[in-house]
C-alpha cells in the first residue's frame, strides 16, 4: 500500500532589491544582521509582545526608505527589550514562519551591534 507523502511548504517571498523575488522556505533557520527600522508598540489590552522591522541595508545618505530584505521580529511576552530601538543594529537567528504576509521570526535570539554595518558572515 502506497502513501503520498505531503507537499513541501511553498517557499516565502521576501522583498529584494533589482525587483527580483527570492525565496525561502517556511520554517527555515535564518540569520540575518540588519538595521532596526520601525518598531511596532503593542496596546495595551492587545497581546504582550514586542516587535520591530529590520531590513538588512541602511538607507544611502539623503534617503529616508531603507533596502534590502525586510524582517519583522517578534518576541512573545515582551513589551520592550532593553537596547532595542530604531537605528540598533542587530544580528538575529531564528525560524522564518509568515504572519500578516510578511516573513516573520518569533523570539529570535539576538545579539545588539554597535556602530556602522557589519559584514553579515561575521
């Protein structure tokens, strides 16, 4: 008796520059260094988390909009995260899921950054 195993998880796009989409699937392990570019306050009634969009380029000088893959964090339980702020550079490990249509990484583990970019396989 034959069984059909299930499909492989559709891979998730994540915003590129040149307007090409590049994917990765569902569920996997991503590192990432990136600027802190927004972060999301969570009201007060609503569920306790905290959460921020990196983007893994700075914006050039006289350019307010950042490049880049954008990646939003979100910690479970947390209303704010001591040195986690806008312009922080961060460098995030975790498993990619989407929620609201964006690639998402819950509760990743992180490691602050100090200064200018970092060369991302450091």
């Amino acid at each position: 008796m034959a069984t059909s195993a299930a499909p492989a998880p559709q891979p998730l796009p994540r915003a590129g520059t040149g307007g090409a989409a590049r994917r990765e699937a569902h569920g996997a392990l991503v590192r990432r260094v990136g600027l802190v570019a927004a972060v999301r306050l969570a009201a007060a009634a609503g569920p306790v988390r905290f959460a921020v969009d990196l983007v893994t380029e700075a914006p050039r000088p006289g350019r307010v909009s950042t490049g880049g893959d954008r990646l939003r964090l979100v910690w479970i339980g947390q209303r704010r995260i001591p040195g986690i702020e806008a312009g922080r550079w961060l460098r995030v490990e975790g498993f990619l899921s989407e929620h609201d249509d964006l690639p998402t990484v819950f509760n990743p583990r992180y490691e602050l950054l100090a200064g200018a970019p970092h060369d991302p396989r450091s």
